[in-house]
C-alpha cells in the first residue's frame, strides 16, 4: 500500500512541477507542453523510487528518507527539465 502512496504522490509531484517549469521558462519551450510534463512524472516517479529504496539501504533513518523523498523530486525534475532546455539550444 505504501507503494502506491508513492507512486500516486510522485506523479502528483511530477505534473506539479511541471507547472511550475512551465511558467518559470516560458521562452521557446525545447518541447511541447505534453512532453514536459511527461518527463517531469518520469523524473519525479524514478527519484521517488531511487530514494525509496536507496535512503534505507545506506543506513539513514526513515525520517532523512521521508525528507529525500519529499524534497528529492522536486528538485529532480527541475534539473533534468534546465538540462534539457541547455542540450537543445
């Protein structure tokens, strides 16, 4: 159950943040709106993961998971959009 929590979250995550860098960069988009948001869940579900089961295999405790998981994403996902936008110019 708590696998689909995170998956639903993430996601969430992911079109959230996809908003945003949207409306952060709003100068000739590299791609369309669709495909931004399409990464963005990508990212966000795949660092969601990566910190799920990554975080406790390397000794921390479930409240540094719970912070990566909640703060990880995020910002992942605005990394991966700026390098896009950088290798497409």
């Amino acid at each position: 159950m708590e696998i689909l929590i995170l998956v639903v979250a993430m996601i969430v995550v992911g079109l959230v943040m996809g908003a945003i860098a949207n409306a952060i960069w709003k100068d000739d988009p590299p791609m369309s709106v669709q495909g931004t948001t399409i990464v963005s869940v990508i990212t966000a579900v795949a660092v969601g993961f990566l910190d799920w089961y990554v975080i406790p295999a390397m000794g921390f405790s479930d409240t540094i998971k719970y912070l990566g998981i909640a703060t990880e994403p995020a910002l992942s996902v605005l990394l991966v959009l700026w390098i896009i936008r950088r290798a497409r110019k």
